[in-house]
C-alpha cells in the first residue's frame, strides 16, 4: 500500500503483476515456477470450486481422486499425447534420502533408485484410462462420470503467477461412454458449463468454439474451448472439453460388449479448467486502483467501515450497524463491519478498492444525525449518499446491478476490440492494435503456421455460432467457407 | 457381489481389504503404495471435508495453497524434522524426457538435471515457514491461521488402503502466534474440534492425549492426539496437533517485534487429519454384511427399494414415493429412490447394505393396499413394518438414533476391552487379547521402548483426562505419577 499501482495503459504486464501481489493473492515460492496462492486468492478459488463443483454434479458427475505419480510408460502409450506432454515434466527417480557422510544434510541415496521412473501428473488421461480398463466390461457400466480436483505440474519456462505456472490447480473430468453420439454430447454439455460459469459467475463473456488440429489438445479428436478478451485486447483460453474419440482406449485396450454383444472399444472425454481463471477473472475487470470483483466471486460482497471519534460515536453506529449486518448475513451475504483501529478510514477505503470488494459503506456520526448511510460502488467508484431506511435492499440490488454491469461492460469491450477484417493489411494493422479479429482462413494447417509467424497471432477458435460466408483467406486468397477468431493470446 | 464378504472373527485384516474393494471406496493403483479413491470412498472424504473446514473456518482459519515440491536443502534445517520425515520420500531429479533413440518411449533427459533435487512433500512445515519469515515482521501480523487441502506423500514400505499409503490426502494447519500461551491454546482447540469431528460426524468415541517424546511429531515440542480404538482391539491414532515452540521459526529465521518493541520469534502449532479417517471409520463401525456408515456421512442416507410387478404397481408406488423423496430432499436427507430394472430386490438389499446405507426402506403392493412401508437399519439389521403415514419423521428420527446407537456401541465396546493393569504377567496376557492397557510407566524413553520390543505395544497416549495416582511401573516398578494408555496399533 506505500504505493500506487502501475497503471494499465502504462505498463499492462507490470501491472497484472503487482495487482497479483498486492491484492494478497499470490506470489513466488522458492520453486521455480511454483505459486504460493494466497488465503485472499484461494478464497476466491473456493467459490470458483463450489459453483463449479455444484455445476457438475447437477449434471450427473461424481469426484474421485488417481495417483499424483504416473509410470513412465504410460505416457508413451498413446502416441499424440506422449508428443504432447511427456517432455517438459518433473520426473521422480529415486525414493529416499540419507544423510550426507560429509555432514552437510542430506543427499539423494543412490541405491533407492526406482526402477521405473515415475512422473508427477501433467494430466491424468493415461493413469485414469489404465483404471477403466478393469472398470468397465459391459454397457452397463457406462458411461462413467468422474472428475478430480487436483494438482497437476508441467515444467513451463517462462512463469508468471495464475497464468502459467509449474504447478496448478484444477479439475480434469473423464468420462467414458458407450457411443460416439454420448461422448460429443458430453463433451459440449461441459462447454456450456464452462461458458456458463464464465458469463453467470466471472462475469466474463467467451467464445464458445472449436480449435483447429494444431491447437488441439494431445490426443483428442476435437477440442473445444472457450475464449475471453483481456482488457489489454489479447486472448485467455479458459477452459478446454476434448473428445478423444476411441484414442484413449485403443492406447490402453478399454472394451466393453456393447448391446448388440459385441466387443468395442469405449469413447472418452476431458475437460478442465484451472487457477488460470484466477488470472482471466483479475484481467477481464479490475481497474488502476485494484481488483473488480464479481460479487458472486468476492469472498467479502460488502464491507462497513466507521468513521468515529470516541467510544460513544462507536457505540452509535454499531446500534445501527450491527442488526443490518445480522439480515445481510441472513440473505447470505459476506459482509465485513470493520472496525479495528490501527488504520484510518482513508487507508481502509484504499485497501478494500485493492482488494475489489463490490460495495463499500462508510458511516459517520452525521450519518447517524441524518439517518444516512454512504455507498461506494467498487466498479464505477461511485459514491452515494442513502437514507439508511431500507439501505438493505439497496445493497442486494446494488451486487446484483455490479455482476451483471461488469458483465455488459466486458461484453462491450470486446464488441469495440472485434474487428472483421478483409485485407492482409488490414489484418497487420489491426493485430498491432489488439483484440480479436474477425478473419477467413483457407483451412490448412501451413497457413495457420505462418501467420502465427508473421504476426504472433494464433486461431483462438472457430466460434460454433459463426455463419458459413464464402470468402477468402486473409492470408493466401484461396477459398474459405467461414470466419475464425485471430489474435495475440495468453 | 459375487461371495461373501470374509467375516471379522475369521480374518480381520482380509475382512477389511476386501470390504474397502467391494464397497468400492478404493483400489491400488499402478504405482506401489498409492491408492485410487473411488467414487463412493470420496464423496464420504467430501464429506468430512466440508464439516472440517467448516469447524476450522468457523474458529477464524482461512486456507491457502503451497507449493507440492520443496527444496531438498529445506528438510535440513530443522535438525529433528530431517530425523523424521527426510528418509523415505519422492525425489525429483530431472524435469524433462526425451524420446528414446533407440525408439522404446521416451526416457529422461541427462541434460535436464535439477540443480537442487527437489522433494514432494511429506509435510509442509518448511516450505510455510520459509515463507512465513517474508510475511512477519510486526505482531499486528500474528497470528497467522492458515490450513491447507492437500496430497502429501511418505515412501512407506508396507501399505494399506487408507491406512498408510506412500500418496495421501489431508489437511494440515500451520499457525504462527506472537505468544506462547496463544499457541498453546491453538494447540489444544485444534484437537477439540478433531475429537469433537470424530464422536459427533464418525460416531467414534475417542481418547484426548499427549505423544511421549519418543512418539512426537519431528520438530514439535509437545504432540497432542486423539486415540479410537478398532474393533479388532488396537488402537488408531486418529488426529494430531503439534505445539512447535519456536522450532521452525529459528531454523526459518522468522522474528517479529513484540509490544515491547523487541525481536522475538514467533510461536508455531501445526494439525492434521488425513484420508486415514477413512479407514478408521470403516473399522469402527462395519460389520461382517459390509459398511455401517453415520448417517452424518453417509453419502446416501435412505434408500429406497420398490417391490413391484408391471408398470401399474410401480406407478402406484411411486405416487406414494416421490412426495416423500421430496420431502426428505427438503429436509436436507440424501435420499436415492432405486427403480433400477436389471437388479432384484434382493440384489439391491445387499449391495446397500455392503455399501452402508442407514436407512433402507422396501415398498410393495400388500404395503400400497395395507398403507405401510418396511424400514430397515443398516446398523442393527431389524427390519420393521411400519405405517406409510408419519413415515418422514419416523426417518429423521431414526436417522438421528443409528448416529447416536453407533457411537454408544463404539463406546461400549471401548469401556469393554479398556483395563487396569497392574502387573506385568497380566500385561503380557492383556496384550495379546487386544483393546487399551491403562498402567502405570515410569516415564522413561527407554522403558516405552523395552515394552514395545516385548510386546508390539506402544503408548498411545498420556490422556488428559487421566488422574494423578501414585504407582509403579509395570515394567520396571520404578515410581510413577499417573497412567498411560498401551495399545498395539495401526
Ligand atoms: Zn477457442
Ligand atoms: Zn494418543
């Protein structure tokens, strides 16, 4: 707090950064790579967790919980996926230390040394389809519903905290299914979650879409995904439901008898989200002065600060504050009445801006006098003074009015950063810009490749609601039966 | 589902390994020592979960997130946390492979060798600690109440399902107080609101004590523990909590200035639970027919079997059936109405009660035309023919009894096999009869460690409830203040 922010329009990157620290929300362990996420940003986690977690087992979906360590051979199995994930990872090789005979702790003991080496879960498809295996024989013992909340690691080279680290948390789901038919079906219901959580509870509109063979996830026949615009116009993959066809059960030989009585291998699915939403939900809202939080997200929807000389002015205001504080709770309402003393109001109001808490109310002992109350907007950061009569039912109205305002505001956003673009030129003036644009492209993967070279940009997605338009590709001229999403990605 | 399951008497040990597959709670996996929970073990963890961390929030602790690998050099530094816990653990040595040239998979990259190993985390005293020293500095920042959901890994030689695995599931609580008194007081909350989980949400009665040294936690000044005893008579240590003095702050250099503006270091505790529970649950309470869950975790609480010819008695019944799910539902009770067609009657009673169900209810034609219903306890097997009218409450309440029955036979069973011991013949024939030994010890290391060799029994705790009373050592006949309790363990 000695300081202000870095501003966005000053210096986009340094201020995600600083935001992240400041808030409380997460920082550097000694671990390369590794996060240490805070109790302030794991809380947000938490709620991201619950609506989620309540989101999938509405939908039928059970939780289970596979081994963190994976033999090495397993990752080799299905041929896509090994490419994919089986190179930049931690591997554990030996298990058991002893101490050092120079006196100096402790040293790897090289006779404990695994003869299969083992690696810490980058994904878990290979370890959960080597399990299915002896889980399924027959069509009734399908489909299978699971998912996991978990740690997972890649070994990134480049780390910035929430949106890409070593470690990270998520959810995987894999479900197995005894038709082609299901699995898609599953696979887009699960998209429609993610788009849902996204939208209902960040507030963060996406786009709902399919990757193209290069972006897709190792071993799946098709990746879907969502993708949501930074305010720095660039694009936040934020959640991924692959179908993986049969790919997984031929890699690890997962029959069952169908009902026509015979043997067929079974279809899958995955998807998953991660504590990368933490950064998408800190980049799609939150301004020069802090964090904007949804208030469906905010571990603290509403604080109360007084503003009192003495005891006595105290005494007052928590006559009036304290049964209004009970009915928020009642209504399910995180509220915080603040009054500890060793910081003054000013620094109070600072502090919970930087922490985005949606609705901030002060109260003075002319308040009292008046029957007043005043309420700060986190998003706007307006400020109103109310009568105190009836400021319960403002206050619901006012966290409703945020969710869906920072909603409309991100959504305008990116209407005013979409760009149909027709020309080359235009498209590499419009890339430096930022944003997402609009743009025919002749299906091949060469193309793809080589704009991504020219300009950094990828295909975000093919969006499932575009419309098919004859047209030509941005790049090479030749047919194109429909616009795709470009633009410069996290 | 095929055979039955081996009975208790004839063999207690395969009697719960085969209980814990059946019943689908959870399996081992491909990597040795590490477990797969099932879908149904984990929605009983979810359970206990949730009531946790709601005691733990509702005491002021939030949570947090720390890294999974911490630095080996980082084990060293409290000299007896290294004793205890830097032998048999997960190392990682590399972060990449690469595909084998000879073309058999992929193997690890000699290039990509960490500098410094990295261990998965047997326990995370160091790594918070370490991070601990950057968030103190003054005493307005204490206390810090953090707690942590995590896996957590110790290479254990033998394993068991639940009991002891090298991969498992908890949480772990690390606090830091700018006194003394306070961690002390911490401490003991911490293992009040575990024994209160396990006699309120298990129905486990269990014993309050102090570790003697020898069982201390590494690197705790005092450990704290809650004891239940199994069925088979031995003892499983449930919960621990550890008073750390300021062990860890020395070894983290993490010093704060007290009110009297001096340099102190900070006072620490640390408390867990872990997937252990779950078989501490499975044992305290099943029986030779499967599972017998508390209805508190249960993650079915009443089932419900129609009995029923055609389609025309099954719609009579589920008129009657399906406002009373809905009430039940209301009321918060998990309630499954089972009009599954490809299993009998029969197959379904046995498969719920292998799977602990409460209350199980059958409902036939005669039922319809005579207005009753048969309620069946999982926990005593009686069945009853009952009137359909009042039929919900009757459910609460029963509901409510099977959570106190259990305990109070968990109880009984306690108070049956606890005995005064007060010579060392009748220790020695005791001991091989199973269950809690209260006798007197000299207080000696040596002695607790001569009795253990003679006889697999270990102190399991100094209760705190237990009187001073001048005795003799049961061993030695040396002088000693008060009695300890003796088991043999899990
Ligand atoms: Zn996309
Ligand atoms: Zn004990």
């Amino acid at each position: 707090m000695s300081k202000s922010l870095p501003s966005r329009a000053e210096n986009y990157s340094e201020w995600y950064n600083e935001l992240v620290k400041r808030a409380d929300l997460a920082e550097n362990s000694a671990v390369r790579g590794c996060m240490i996420i805070k109790p302030y940003g794991y809380s947000i986690w938490e709620k991201m967790q619950r609506a989620l977690d309540d989101m999938f087992k509405e939908t039928g979906h059970v939780n289970a919980y596979f081994p963190l360590l994976i033999p090495k051979s397993f990752l080799s199995k299905e041929a896509s996926h090994v490419e994919g994930f089986a190179k930049e990872c931690a591997v554990v090789t030996h298990y058991r230390l002893k101490n050092d005979p120079n006196g100096h702790g402790v040293i790897v003991d090289p006779e404990a040394k695994l003869e299969e080496e083992l690696i810490i879960r980058p994904t878990s498809e290979t370890v959960i389809w080597s399990t299915y295996k002896n889980w399924v024989q027959s069509y009734r013992d399908l489909p299978i519903l699971m998912n996991q909340w978990a740690n997972v690691m890649r070994w990134e080279m480049r780390t910035r905290l929430f949106l890409r680290t070593a470690e990270f948390l998520w959810q995987e789901g894999h479900t197995a299914h005894a038709t082609k038919e299901e699995a898609v079906v599953e696979t887009e219901q699960m998209l429609n979650i993610y788009s849902e959580f996204a939208e209902t509870f960040m507030a963060m509109p996406v786009i709902k879409g399919r990757k193209t063979a290069n972006e897709r996830f190792a071993g799946a026949e098709d990746t879907y995904c969502i993708e949501a615009m930074m305010q720095d116009g660039k694009a936040l993959q934020a959640g991924t439901s692959h179908f993986l066809g049969q790919n997984f059960a031929k890699a690890f030989d997962v029959k069952f008898l169908n009902k026509a009585n015979q043997q067929e291998f079974v279809w899958g699915t995955s998807w998953g989200v991660s504590t990368r939403l933490m950064g998408a939900l800190i980049m799609a809202h939150s301004d020069d002065q802090g964090l904007v939080l949804p208030p469906k997200l905010a571990p603290i929807q509403v604080v109360i600060v007084p503003i009192y000389k003495g005891e006595e002015q105290l005494n007052n205001i928590k006559s009036k504050i304290d049964p209004l504080v009970a009915a928020l709770k009642k209504r399910g309402i995180s509220v915080k009445f603040d009054i500890s003393e060793n910081q003054s109001p000013g620094f109070k109001f600072a502090e919970y801006e930087l922490k985005g808490v949606p609705v901030r109310l002060a109260i003075g002992n002319r308040d009292i006098e008046n029957g007043t109350i005043e309420l700060a907007r986190r998003d706007t950061r307006v400020k109103t003074n109310l009568p105190f009569e009836g400021i319960e039912q403002v206050i619901v109205d006012t966290l409703d009015d945020i969710q869906i305002s920072i909603y409309q505001k991100a959504l305008g956003f990116r209407a005013a950063n979409t760009f149909e673009v027709n020309t080359w030129d235009e498209f590499l003036v419009k890339i430096e810009e930022g944003g997402f644009l609009s743009a025919h492209w002749d299906g091949s993967p060469e193309t793809e490749e080589k704009i991504k070279e020219l300009t950094k940009a990828t295909i975000r997605c093919i969006p499932l609601d575009s419309q098919e338009e004859a047209g030509k590709c941005i790049l090479t001229g030749n047919p194109s039966k429909q616009r795709v999403i470009f633009a410069r990605a996290y």
